[in-house]
C-alpha cells in the first residue's frame, strides 16, 4: 500500500483532496515547487490505484476536478497518525543509542 503513495508530491495531492473536490491549477498552487508534469503523473498514478476520482465537467473549456475516494481518506487519515505518533516519540528515538553494526560490540557465540 505505502508503494502506492511514495511518490514524493502523493501525500500532498492526497492532503488537498480529502477536504474536498479540487482543480489542476489549484492544486498547483497548493502545492509549492511541484511542475505541472509531476502533477499530472502524479494525478495519474494516484487515480489508477484508486485513490483518486478525476471528474470531467462537459463544459469549454472543459473542467476537471480531483477527489479522494473513501479508501484514500482512510489512508490519509491512518498516515496522519502515524506521522503524529512520531512526532510524540522523537526525543525518545533520538535518545536512545543506535545500533551498532561492528562486530567486536556484539556478544560472543558460544
């Protein structure tokens, strides 16, 4: 699931989207640094895992609207979590000694 969004601009499309139907240039806009280019490809992709409803108004010009499907607000939320509870936990995991990997600091094999 975590592949289906790791694109680096997937969270931010997705944050914009769960409040509520969204256009191209809007998003671009919101979305500060990102090229029309990525967008769409990352437009594209989202919508092809089912994260996304692009909705095509018959109108001229033609106008098109983004949307996160039920899943994806479910996703969004869940990721919000998960970045919260690290948050509340950084100063432990940055206190705490990290793993070594040399060999002479692992107990020996009797």
């Amino acid at each position: 699931m975590l592949g289906r969004v790791s694109g680096k601009w997937s969270l931010g499309v997705l944050s914009e989207t769960t409040r509520g139907p969204v256009r191209f240039a809007e998003l671009e806009r919101s979305l500060n640094g990102i090229s029309r280019r990525i967008l769409t490809l990352t437009l594209r992709q989202l919508e092809e895992n089912g994260l996304l409803i692009r909705t095509v108004y018959p109108t001229v010009p033609p106008k098109v609207e983004y949307t996160a499907t039920d899943e994806a607000r479910e996703l969004y939320a869940q990721l919000t979590g998960l970045t919260a509870w690290a948050a509340r936990h950084a100063t432990a995991t940055t206190q705490a000694d990290p793993p070594s990997d040399s060999a002479h600091d692992r107990p020996a094999m009797t």
